[in-house]
C-alpha cells in the first residue's frame, strides 16, 4: 500500500511537469514536447475528479455505502450480543466458583471449559466478521471503480482528454480542469437509467 502512495505520487509529480513543461518554461522544450506527444500543434489535455467528492454523491456509491453500513451494524450487534452472554456467563461462573456452589471440582472444570469454548467460538466469530465485512468492502469499492472506469470511457469518447486524473494523486490543479459535477452527473443519469 506504501508503495502504491509513492506510485501515485511520482505519477503525480511527473504530470505536473509535464505541465509545468508544456505551458512554461522555454520554447524550445516545450515544442519539443508537443511534437513528441501530439505533432507541434497540439498540446496535451489533462482533466481531473475529486473521487473522495463524487463517492459522497455518485447515487449507486452512496447506495451500496449504506446497505455496508447496516450489514455492518448487523454483524456488530450479533458479536456484541453473544460476547455480553459470555460476560454474563464468566461473572455467574466466577460468582459461583467463590460462594463453592458447584457440587464438585469437576463439575466446576467443566463449566470453565465450556466457557472457554464459547470464548473461542466468540474470537472465531470475531475474525470471521472482521474477514467478511473486509471482503465486502473490496468488492463495493471494487464495483464503484469498474462503474466509474466504464462511464470515463465512455464519457472520453466525447470529450478527448489525453489524461483523467485522480485528484487524491495530485498535488494541484487548476479548477477549469475539475470534471467532477460533470462526471458524477452523467454517473447518476446512467445509475437512474439502469433502475428503470
């Protein structure tokens, strides 16, 4: 995951001197550049999305964000309930063992390993959940990225940008080059389409 920040933010750097390349900076290089990238005539077209803006109104990311929410809220109320009986259970047994209430030693070790067993099956569960709420974490994000990727290809089809960056890999960028509104328009027009 380290690697993927330095990643993004190389890539980032590397753009903004392209940037800084192509409209400052002598001519000579910047021609140079042009007739590299495009032919001398034309120059590179960069925009950007503000991904962390538009999953706050992108109409299918909110919608998948909040069914997570409550199957989440659903998991954590089934580990709470069966770990607040275990408590319940641990203080009557220890309640017991310390007023000699059971009739004897092995009766009392065979109620500690009762115990003992659910504790572990309530860990078990714990890092089942844990395990599944993560997986289902990936593939919502995973499904956002894929409806996100294949409106932009659609949406470039039109609009001919060389380059859609990601915001969160930018360091800077001029507001003229913001497509979010008009990204995440278009995202849920085709969400409200495919609902119908």
């Amino acid at each position: 995951m380290k690697s993927s920040t330095i990643i993004n933010i190389v890539l980032a750097l590397a753009v903004a001197g392209l940037y800084i390349l192509n409209f400052t900076g002598n001519t000579k290089d910047k021609s140079a550049f042009q007739s590299n990238s495009k032919g001398a005539n034309n120059s590179l077209t960069i925009a950007y999305v503000k991904l962390d803006s538009m999953l706050f109104t992108y109409e299918l990311a909110k919608k998948l964000n909040t069914e997570f929410a409550d199957k989440k809220e659903t998991f954590r109320k089934e580990y709470t309930d069966k770990r607040i009986k275990f408590e319940r259970d641990a203080a009557a047994f220890q309640e017991k063992v310390q007023r000699g209430g059971f009739l004897t030693e092995d009766r009392a070790k065979q109620e500690q390993e009762r115990l003992v067993g659910i504790q572990q099956e309530i860990q078990k569960l714990d890092y089942e959940l844990t395990q599944k709420l993560s997986e289902i974490q990936g593939q919502i994000n995973q499904e956002i990225v894929d409806s996100i990727s294949s409106y932009l290809k659609i949406y470039n089809q039109i609009k001919k940008y060389d380059i859609i960056l990601n915001s969160a890999s930018m360091l800077d960028g001029s507001p003229q080059h913001n497509i979010t509104k008009e990204v995440t328009k278009g995202l849920n027009e085709r969400y409200r389409s495919l609902l119908k």
